[in-house]
C-alpha cells in the first residue's frame, strides 16, 4: 500500500462517516434544502473532490515527518557540537533521551515572546520575508520522497510528480528573495549588507548546484525522483560523477548557509546578518528553516548522488534514505564546526572561478558515459 | 552603492569590550576607519591618588582583565623603584614564572577570541579549555581566577604551593603538545590561511611612528622586546628569543605570539629550575618619599609603563599608565583602510583589544 492509497482510504471513510450523518439530516428537511443536501454529499463523495483533499493529507503527512526529522537535525547540531567543541550540548530537558526535548522547549520559549516590528521598517516586506522563506522551504520537502510508496503521487499507481526534482530545486531558490526582502524592508545597515550578500551568494552557487544536478537528470534521463533512484540500482551516481557530488555538496554549503559559508550572517562583523531584526518566533522560523534546508539539500544529495533508498533490504527503504541523508547532514556539521568563515569576495572567486568549471566538466562526463551507452 | 558609516560597537561581536569603531564602507571595501573609545572609562588614576599604596594593588589587576597579573606587578616595580624597596630574588623568580604563565593565558585566550572572530568554533573552545590549565595553577599560586592580586610591594604574598613545582612543569609539557597541535588545526586549515596571510599589512615604519608595541610590532619586523632590550626583574637570567617576523600581516601577528607561548614555556621552565630558597617577601616601607618611580615591562599587549609621584605621604601623588592598547588602537585607520568588511574581525581581532586597560 502506498502514501496516496493510504490517505485516500482514511479520506473515504471519512467522508462516508460523515455524509451517513448528512443525508440522515437531509430527510427531515424540506425538498428543496434535502436536494441541495444531497448534492453536497455526493460532490464530497465524489472521486475529483477525493483526490485533490488525498494530495493536500500525503503534502501535510509527508511535511509532518520531514519535520520530525527536522527537530532530530536540531538535536544532531547541538548535540555533535558539543561532541566535537568538547561540551555537552542539550542534557537536562529531556535526560533520558539525551536532551531531544531541548528544541521543543526553546521553540515554546521563542512563541512567548513579543513580535517586535521596527518603527522605520517596512511592515508588509518585513511581516512577508518569513513567510515567504518558510514556505518556499517547506514546499520542498513535500516532492522528496522517502521511497517508492512514501511520497507525493497523483493516482492509486503510486507515480510522482513527473518534474518533482526540477520543482525541489526551483522551490530550493526562491529563499534569496525572501533574504532579499528581509534585509532590505529592516532598515538596518547589518541586514541590508547581509541580504545583498546572501543574493550575491546564493545566485552564484545556484548556477554550479543546478549544473551539478542536470547531470543527474541527463544519466538518469528523467526530472522524475523515482526514474532517477531506479537509474541508480547498478552503481550510485556518486562514482561516476564524483567531482559532481563534491561540487554539488559544497553548493549546498553555500546554499544552506552554514559556517565556511554563513557569511549573510556573518556574526562577528554583521551581528546577526540579515536576521538581525527579527525576533521571537519570527527568528525561531528563521533558524528552523535553516535546519529545513539542510535536511532538504542532505535529501537531494542522497536523491541524486547516492542512491535513494536503495540499499540491503533488512531495513525498510525509508530508513535507508534518511539514514543517507542524516550521513551528509553529519558531513555538513563536521565542516561546520572545524573552519573558519570565508571572506565574500573569495567566496564569490570559489564560485565562479572553481566550481563553475569543475561543474562544467563534470557536465561533460555525463554526457560523454551517457553518449558512449554506459548509462 | 553609495558610501555609508557602520557602527562597529559598543554593542558588537567584534569589539570584544567595550569602544565603538565606525567604519565607511563603499559596498564591502573599508574606505575609513575611526575608533571611538572611552565607554569604559572608571577613572583608575584618579582613584589611586586617594588609597595607600598596598591598596592600589588590587586595583591594577583591574586594569586588564586577560592579563591582570603583568599590571600589578609592573605597579609593585613602580613603587619599588620609588621607595627603593630590594626585592628578593625568590620573589622575583617567582614573578617571573607567574606573569609567564599569565602570558600564556591570556595569548590563549586571544588565539580562542580570534578563532571565534573567524567563526572558527573548535578553536575558540580548544583554546579556552587548554587556558584552564594556566588559570587553575595560577589559583594554586594566587588564591583567585582571575584578578589575582598577588605581587606587593617588596615580593610576592606567598610562596609557592605544595608540589607546584612538578604541576607547572606537567603544565608546560602538556601546553607544548597542545601548541603543536594547535599550528596544525590552525595553519592546516586552507580557509584560515586565506584569511590571515596578507590581511591587515601594517608596515614596519607605519608601525614605528604611530608607536605600536608588543607582537604587533615585532610582527612588523622590529625586534623590541623590553624583556631583552631593557631587562628588568630577573630576565637577564633567562634564555629565550624573541619572537620577529618581517611581513606586517595578520598571519605574523598570529605567528608571533604562537612563538612567544614557545618562548613563554621555556622561560617558565628556566625560573622553575634556577628559583632560590630563601625569602619571598620585604617589609615595605608605609610612607613614599618625594620622588619619581618608573615601571616598564612588557605586557602580553605591548609595552606597559607605570609613573609613580610620591609626595612623602602614604598615597601617591599622581599614577600614570600607559596602555599599549591605547596607541595601538589609533594605528587601526591606517591598517583598516583597503581591506574587505570581514576583514575588519581579522585585522581588529589580530592586534588583541583590551578595553580595560584602554579607557582605565
């Protein structure tokens, strides 16, 4: 049984536990009310209406995990922070389970707090900039699939959305906007230059990132996260197009913006970057979106470079994906917490200079293993 | 984009204290510099003009909260110098050993600011754990953490500790592993090499008119060590080198005071093996005559002097400090000027600000 199955089945019987009730109500009613009773009924009882509330569950289930996921992301950052800083991380809230409940209570802490707009800012750009990034951000997490029965798909047949990795990454850069917008609509120095480099940065890592993963889409020959897994049962993608992985996780870096990369927020120059503003749960969004993100970008790469859900089948294949994923995200963090932070103008010369070309190349080794028929 | 003022303190990560410095981009390039300093001020020279002389004690180890010990001991030579009070030489090698160990801490903690300027994490906290050493034998010496309070005028409070000895010398052997590794996490990171060599030039004339001492300076490439070029104390005893490069930059100044911690090693071993038995404390006289007293010594920040007015009663007449900070944080404009807006942490992180001792 897959996603779209289960949610379509909990969904009808819903409906017919309810339209029971409905119709019954109907019956005492006068014609013309009974008729229209009736009507409703059947329309909520029909396929089309079925369908289209499935998608929005399997969108609401899939997110839901992914969020629980989420705060475990959390719980690794802080904890293998203190394992490699030489500190505990979250102990006490929470001491049986090695203090996971730590998230939950920052995050009640940080919704009890006043949501403070500044006088001089401007209120609709400032109110919308975290809206914009948190849903830009959450949208991703609906197309990945956990494996093949665990995922977005339209019909019984359990197929996906056909472009869903294409959508993944087109949903993955909308966030410079919303930075954009942050930082410009606070009225601050600090934030103003934090979002101009955040747009500085992501757009030019987003070239070498969409690179990268166009040569997965030309070895596997479909945008289609299934098609792409599948293409990968023989030899993960991961060894052919090594150079690609690497460039392709150093992207990610730049995209999720975490420390060799973090110069948007910058705290030692830009004090909280363009984040600087905000507070509350405003800020509480902002830094849950950035765990969001990684897990999304530890997601593609597991999608794209190493497998998928493929792997010994004594554990189930959504295990194995997040298994993956929970690897690259401990690679980010290893990364994180031993270099220091890269100035903006050797940062952009990375880009450009660098990984541009290595992406380039790595481009042409697909197509050259896709023109010689290995793939 | 247009050119705009950024106020870098006194509310900021980089000021690490208290002072403000403005900074006028022209998009991320620094196009001028100013340094605002002064919030901290408490008034230390006036307030040592009505205590006695053994109470002023604990209010030079105020003056610098990374390096407490150097400025009440460059006050008690001050005052000793003075009064003519002798001190004896198992105090001295005592001093010695202790401000030492002081110069290791608080290096250390500069390198773990430094690291934390840069965003490199496990620098800040490896360091700050290994200073952790330094400042509980200091406790084992002193009694405190971190305003120690110990030298007075004509010695030190105590003696050594039971078995001080041989933890000092656990001490410095550890400390010695740790360095190693220290210039292997820092200089094998790619990413810190890029961010140090060649920053923040300051050049060796630059450096001399504006009056810049301490690593900064011997960074530049000028070999001023008062530990060597006027000795006080008993460091003509000791053997160690002084510590110099000749590019100016971020990195030298990172490298010279790695090799001062080098230096700072041997020196604390040497005064452990050549320390006399015998007294550690002079009764001091309670009355200064009329005269002059003059302190130099170098401080882990520079070059620290002391000026000590007696007027033949129990309280000086006037106390002058000179903060090597205070000149060095004037030199900022001239190093700041050209470099990128992140460059700014690096370059103001390299040249060690200590509020306390600044505004006084």
């Amino acid at each position: 049984m897959n996603l779209f199955e289960f949610c379509y089945g909990i969904l009808h019987w819903l409906v017919d536990l309810v339209n029971n009730l409905w119709y019954w109500l109907g019956d005492f009613l006068p014609w013309y009310f009974g008729d229209f009773f009736t009507a409703v009924g059947d329309f909520a009882a029909s396929d089309g209406h079925l369908t289209f509330m499935t998608i929005l569950l399997e969108s609401v289930v899939i997110i839901v995990v992914a969020l629980i996921n989420v705060l475990n992301f959390l719980w690794i950052f802080r904890k293998l922070s203190g394992r490699i800083l030489d500190f505990y991380g979250p102990y006490y809230v929470g001491y049986r389970i090695g203090g996971w409940l730590q998230n939950l209570a920052d995050g009640m802490k940080l919704f009890i707090k006043e949501i403070i707009v500044p006088t001089k800012a401007d209120r609709l750009g400032f109110l919308l900039a975290p809206v914009i990034f948190v849903a830009s951000s959450l949208v991703i997490l609906s197309v990945i699939p956990l494996s093949v029965n665990f995922g977005l798909s339209t019909n019984e047949s359990g197929e996906y959305v056909s472009a869903g990795a294409l959508f993944a990454l087109a949903a993955f850069s909308i966030a410079p906007f919303a930075i954009l917008l942050a930082g410009w609509s606070s009225n601050n120095k600090y934030t103003l230059i934090g979002g101009m480099r955040s747009a500085a940065q992501m757009m030019s890592y987003e070239i070498p990132l969409i690179l990268c993963a166009a040569s997965v889409f030309l070895l596997a020959g479909s945008f289609n996260f299934v098609d792409i897994v599948d293409a990968q049962h023989d030899v993960w993608f991961l060894i052919p197009l090594f150079i690609g992985f690497v460039v392709f996780l150093i992207c990610l870096i730049a995209e999720v913006e975490i420390i060799p990369f973090d110069l948007p927020e910058a705290e030692a120059e830009l004090v909280e970057g363009w984040t600087t503003e905000y507070g509350g749960m405003r800020f509480g969004l902002f830094y849950m979106t950035t765990a969001v993100r990684s897990y999304a970008g530890g997601a593609l790469a597991t999608a794209f470079f190493l497998g998928g859900w493929q792997g010994p089948s004594f554990i189930p294949d959504e295990i194995w994906f997040l298994i993956k994923a929970y690897i690259v995200y401990t690679v980010f963090m290893w990364l994180t917490w031993s270099v220091p932070r890269v100035r903006i103008d050797q940062m952009l010369g990375l880009g450009w200079k660098r990984l541009l070309p290595l992406a380039m190349l790595n481009l042409l080794i697909a197509a050259a293993l896709k023109s010689g028929g290995w793939f | 984009m247009a050119e705009m003022w950024i106020n870098m303190g006194p509310q900021h990560p980089m000021t690490h204290g208290l002072w403000n410095l403005r900074v006028k981009v022209d998009g991320e390039t620094i196009v001028d510099a100013e340094p605002e300093v002064g919030y901290l001020h408490r008034g230390i020279e006036k307030i040592c003009e009505g205590l006695t002389y053994p109470q002023i004690i604990p209010i030079t180890d105020r003056l610098c909260y990374g390096s407490s010990l150097t400025w009440s001991h460059l006050y008690c030579q001050s005052v000793e110098d003075l009064m003519g009070v002798e001190v004896p030489e198992r105090a001295e090698y005592i001093r010695v050993m202790a401000i030492e160990m002081q110069r290791i801490a608080s290096h250390l903690m500069w390198l773990a600011a430094y690291a934390g300027d840069l965003g490199m994490s496990v620098g800040f906290t490896y360091t700050m754990r290994d200073r952790e050493v330094f400042v509980d034998l200091l406790q084992a010496l002193t009694g405190s953490r971190l305003t120690y309070n110990y030298p007075r005028i004509g010695g030190v409070a105590h003696d050594l500790p039971p078995n001080f000895d041989r933890d000092s010398i656990r001490a410095v052997d550890y400390m010695e592993g740790r360095l190693k590794e220290y210039e292997d996490l820092f200089e094998g990171s790619k990413i810190f090499m890029m961010r140090n060599v060649g920053i923040g030039l300051l050049r060796k004339e630059d450096a001399l008119n504006l009056g810049v001492t301490g690593p900064s300076l011997r960074a530049s490439g000028v070999s001023y060590d008062l530990r060597k070029d006027m000795p006080y104390s008993v460091y003509p005893e000791m053997d160690f080198e002084v510590a110099t490069l000749d590019d100016g930059d971020c990195y030298a100044r990172y490298r010279v005071r790695m090799d001062e911690m080098w230096e700072s090693c041997k020196i604390v071993r040497q005064a452990l093996q050549k320390m006399p038995k015998g007294r550690w404390r002079m009764v001091s006289p309670r009355n200064a005559p009329a005269g002059t007293g003059l302190g130099r010594v170098e401080d882990p920040r520079g070059e620290a002097v002391m000026y000590v007015v007696g007027d033949g009663s129990d309280k000086p007449y006037r106390l002058k400090i000179r903060s090597p900070i205070f000149v060095t944080v004037s030199a900022a404009p001239k190093i700041l000027v050209g470099y990128k807006l992140a460059d700014v942490v690096a370059i103001m992180g390299g040249l060690d600000m200590c509020i306390g001792e600044n505004d006084r």
